[in-house]
C-alpha cells in the first residue's frame, strides 16, 4: 500500500495556528518562486523541502538566461522573454528591499561556428530569429574575435544575441528564500513528502512521515523527483533525471565577456573571472558526480571555444540532474486532481523560467484567466491515466 493511501487514517498533522492556504513540495526555484509569487497575491505558502532550498539543480546550474538560445516556438520564446525581464525586476527588488545581489546581468551571446557546415545554420537561425523579433547579428570570425579576442582562431561565423542575459544560481536561490520568507512563506527543511493524498478527485494533503498534514491547494516542483511521488498523477517515467557535468575555472583577465555557446557546450564568464564549462547530458538515472569520460568532454569543448582555457586552473566540478519531460516542455498548471498543480520539468531553461513558472502558478492557484502562453505546459496534455496511490484513497 502506498504512503499516500496509508496517509488519509493515520494521524493529522498540523501547521500551526494558521495553516497555510498552499501547500509546496520541494524548495527548488521552482518551489520559491511560486512562493514568492503566492506571497505577493496575498496567499500564505508553506514549502515542505526534504533538504534545504535550492539543494539540487537549482543551486547548480550555469545561470545562462538565453530565452532566444533556447526557444522552441513562439510562445516558448515569450515566455522566456516575459521571464527575462521578471529576473531583471526581482534583481533590483533583491538589492533594494533585502540587500542582495544576485549576479543579473544582459551581457548577451554568442553562438560560434567553428565549420562550414555550422556556419551555414547559422545563417538560418539568424533569419528564424530576426523573424521572431529577436535583436540578432551575424558576425564574421574576425568581427566576433573582435569582440572576444580569446575566441579560437577556428571560429568562422557568429550570432550575436545582445539581450541574453546571465545569473548566479546559488545567490538567486538565497535571494528568493529570504525574499519569500520575508513576505509571509513559512519553510520547513529536512521535511521528505512521500505522497500527495487525495480522494475523490480533490486534494486532501500531503503525506509524511508521522501522518497527513491538510492541505486545500498542494503544488508539486519536486524537479527531476516528481513524478516518483506518490499520488501525483504522472506516469512515472513522465519526468527523468538528465545528469549535467560543469568544470569551474578562473582566468585573469576574465576570458570572455559574454555567454559563448558553441561546439555542443558553452563557456559563461562570470566578470570577477570564474568561468563555467558545461556541460554534458546524460540519461544515467539518479547516479549522481562526475566521470572522467564527462569532463573530458566538457573541457574539450571549451578549449575549442578559448584555447587558452587549456591553461585556467581548475576551481570545482559537479554534476546535477535538470528534469526532463517527454515531451521537453515544461508541466506546469493544473492537473486532473482538484486542488494538485504542477511546476517542474524544465530541463535545461528552469533558471531562466523560474519567475514566469512562479507566475503562472499564482494565477492558476488564484483562479485568474490562465496565461495562453502557458497553456501548450498543461501538464494534463502528458497521460491520462489512473493517478496512481493517492487516486484511490479513502
Ligand atoms: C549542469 C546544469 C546546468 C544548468 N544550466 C542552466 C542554465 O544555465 N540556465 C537555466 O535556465 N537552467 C539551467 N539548468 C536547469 C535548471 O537547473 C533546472 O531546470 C531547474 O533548476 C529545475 O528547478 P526545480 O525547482 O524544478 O528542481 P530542483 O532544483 O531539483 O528542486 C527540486 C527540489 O525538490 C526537493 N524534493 C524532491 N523530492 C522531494 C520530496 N519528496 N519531499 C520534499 N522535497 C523534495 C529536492 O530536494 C529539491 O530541492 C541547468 C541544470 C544543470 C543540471
């Protein structure tokens, strides 16, 4: 029997003297966002997180914020557009209303093309994305050195993308617990849910370990770990782990100015110097740390980009899980339980679609007008299939 099943007859938990009116599965950006975004439309959350917030992918991405890089369509492309602008406001209300900084800054993108072949799709993309309303430009090798004289010499052709911008996963993730925190969020840590309880098609809570704990409104963002939580009506196999190796050097001067993609990799430049070298996507479960076969990967696409990275002193590597869907969108919205929201699978754009995703679920929470940008993320569009434990509680 599963926890979810076994959870409505054991003992009621409770949540102080003024249960939240949200309940929030997992303390990624994901989870904080949505917080945050719930805080500011008046609704008090709680965020339940087996760890600490931002203890897996969050904390450990890149920070590329690339919403032309990365877009699939129009409404992926706006979506990530809406929510590049969202970092830039939430960055200046860090510094002002909590003092933080958290490392925003637009200093755009460059995709390299160190062949013909290469060259020639670069051509096409630059069209693709002109007609999107991109600011776009093609640069010959020589011009794009220009601008980072550490480029390889093999670089034949560029796009510049002069809006993409870059962030520092670990401070944002802070930033937005203290933020969310501040405005009302309650977090509880090292608190592992073992399934969403639901009867009749509505939600009743979450289960944990010492029995239910009640809750009208549960949102999952469990990231890479959702669709293994009992009673979220996913099949299981609907969100799974990519595994992403990324090597951390320094170089003085810094060795680029802006995001450099190329190669099947990128190079991000942090400006005090550090540069992150990522990254690898692997199908490897939940199998977690680097492998020499992945850094070498990782480091040989870099030093393709800079050459002279080959003589940057290594600072850190780690490995962490993006969450992939099926489909490669993200879910995020309502789901076939009354009261059950989704806000997970966005693979390798999460950081970027934090704040959009935190948006989103506010409104579908609150009840507004859902976002039709946001529709093609329902996540009922993945299977329609018998939820499983919690659908058959009692
Ligand atoms: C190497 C790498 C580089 C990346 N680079 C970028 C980038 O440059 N730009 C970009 O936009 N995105 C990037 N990403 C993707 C981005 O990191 C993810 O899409 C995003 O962090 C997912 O956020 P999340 O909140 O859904 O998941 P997570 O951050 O994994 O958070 C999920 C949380 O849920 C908790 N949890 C899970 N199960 C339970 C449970 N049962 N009970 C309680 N808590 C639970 C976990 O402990 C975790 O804290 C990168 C990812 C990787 C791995």
């Amino acid at each position: 029997m599963s926890s979810a099943e076994r959870a409505p007859g054991a003992t009621r938990l409770t949540d102080g003297d003024a249960p939240a009116d949200v309940v929030i599965v997992g303390g990624g950006i994901m989870g904080c966002a949505s917080a945050l975004a719930l805080a500011d439309a008046g609704v008090r959350a709680l965020v339940l997180e087996r760890a600490v917030p931002g203890a897996e992918a969050s904390s450990h991405a890149a920070g590329i914020l690339g919403p032309a890089i990365e877009a699939r369509g129009g409404a992926s492309l706006r979506l990530g557009q809406r929510s590049l602008a969202l970092h830039a406001q939430l960055a200046e209300r860090f510094r002002a209303e909590h003092d933080l900084e958290v490392g925003f800054s637009r200093c755009g993108l460059l995709e390299v093309a160190l062949d013909e072949a290469e060259a020639a799709r670069l051509v096409a993309r630059e069209a693709a994305l002109r007609a999107t309303g991109v600011r776009v430009e093609r640069l010959d090798g020589a011009a794009a050195r220009a601008l980072e004289p550490s480029l390889s010499p093999g670089v034949e052709a560029a796009l510049l993308l002069p809006d993409e911008a870059q962030i520092e996963p670990p401070r944002l993730l802070r930033a937005l617990a203290v933020a969310a925190e501040r405005a009302g969020v309650r977090f509880r840590t090292g608190e592992v849910v073992r399934g969403v309880v639901h009867q009749g098609g509505r939600v009743r809570g979450v289960a944990l370990e010492g029995g239910l704990l009640e809750a009208r409104t549960v949102v999952v963002a469990a990231g890479s770990w959702t669709s293994l939580i009992d009673g979220v009506p996913l099949a299981r196999e609907v969100v799974y782990p990519v595994r992403g190796q990324l090597v951390a050097t320094v170089t003085r001067p810094p060795v680029f100015r802006r995001v450099v993609f190329g190669a099947g990799g990128y190079v991000l430049t942090r400006p005090d110097g550090r540069a992150l070298c990522g990254s690898t996507e692997e199908r490897v479960g939940f199998e977690r740390g680097v492998t020499l076969g992945g850094l070498s990967a990782v480091l040989a696409t870099a030093t393709r980009l800079a050459p002279s990275l080959a003589g940057a002193r290594v600072l850190d590597h780690w490995s962490s899980f993006r969450p992939g869907t099926m489909d490669d969108l993200p879910l995020v919205g309502p789901t076939d339980v009354d009261g059950l929201f989704l806000a997970t699978g966005h693979f390798r754009n999460g950081i970027l679609l934090g704040p959009v995703t935190g948006e989103v679920i506010a409104r579908a929470v609150t009840g507004a007008a859902l976002d039709p940008d946001a529709l093609g993320l329902d996540p009922r569009r993945t299977n329609r299939t018998a939820p499983r434990g919690g659908g058959t509680a009692g």
